[in-house]
C-alpha cells in the first residue's frame, strides 16, 4: 500500500516507476 504523502506529491516522471506504471 502506497502512503497519502506519495499519492498526494506530484512526482516527476522516473522517479517512481510504481506510480507511473
């Protein structure tokens, strides 16, 4: 399970291929 903190940042492209993919 992924945290508030990560769904909520906007997270540059490659930095996190799980939230991406």
């Amino acid at each position: 399970m992924r945290t508030d903190t990560e769904q909520a940042q906007p997270e540059p492209e490659g930095i996190d291929t799980e939230a991406d993919t």
